[in-house]
C-alpha cells in the first residue's frame, strides 16, 4: 500500500487558494485548511503596519472639592428650598475664582457654573417672595390696623 492509498500525506488534487487569488494551495490529510505556522500562503503579503500600543488618554485634572456641593445646593435652591440658593452663588463664585486661578488643576468647572447660576436664579426667586410675603404682610397688617381704628 502506498502513502497515497492510505491518505496519510496530502488529499489528491490542486484546491483553489485563498479568496480566489488564482493560485493552489494542498490540503493535509488531518482536513485542516490552516497553514501550519511556519507556511505562508501563497500570495499573501505580510502586514503593511506593526501593531501599535494603544494610544496614552490625557489625563483629566481632578474635581474641584466643592463642584458637586455647589451643584447640588442650586438645584435644591431652584427646587423650593430657596435659602441655599445664595450659598450655592456666593461658594460657586469662590470656586471659580480658583479654577481661573489656576488652570488645568480642577475640572468640572461646568459644575460650577450651572451651580451658580442656579444660585443666582433661586435668589432672585427668594428675593421675590420675600417681597410678595412683605407685601401681603403690609396689607394685611394696614387692613388690621384700619379695623381696629375704625370700630
């Protein structure tokens, strides 16, 4: 018997080669298709380009201490509890004066920002019901007072 017969080698027969690159290429006998390690196929070039390492992320300064602290004291004054408002104002104007002071060591100056102008926004909203309530106050008080005089 010979190798042939017994299949031990290679299969009978030319097998079209990768992508129909018009060449042949001999499957083994096992009915593997890959290319032991040290085989190239036929027309294929090696890579164009080497691998790269992934490119190194800039690195984000950290978080100014009281970014979220003034963040969350402007949506609490804009949600009705109005005294932390002014807070929210007066600690996000601190906090941008040393984010300016210094760029590139905090991050999150965005906010900072929009917790200070929620600041600014709940104050004038408290500034406005302080004046609604003082002039209900008045009223009632004149009214009170014209009442009494009167009887």
């Amino acid at each position: 018997m010979t190798q042939e017969s017994r299949g031990d080698d290679v299969e009978q027969g030319p097998v079209p080669g990768p992508a129909g690159a018009g060449t042949t290429t001999e499957i083994p006998a096992s009915g593997s298709t890959q290319p032991a390690p040290q085989q190239q196929v036929p027309g294929a070039a090696a890579a164009p380009w080497a691998p790269h390492p992934f490119p190194q992320m800039a690195q984000m300064p950290p978080d100014h201490p009281q970014a979220v602290t003034i963040l969350v004291l402007g949506i609490v004054g804009i949600m009705g509890v109005w005294v932390t408002s002014p807070i929210a104002w007066y600690l996000g104007n601190q906090a941008l004066r040393e984010i300016d002071a210094s760029p590139g060591r905090y991050g999150h100056r965005d906010f900072v920002s929009i917790g200070r102008i929620l600041g600014i926004v709940g104050t004038v909203l408290l500034g406005v019901g302080v004046a609604v309530v003082a002039i209900f106050v008045l009223f009632y008080v004149g009214l009170f007072a014209a009442m009494v005089a009167g009887s």
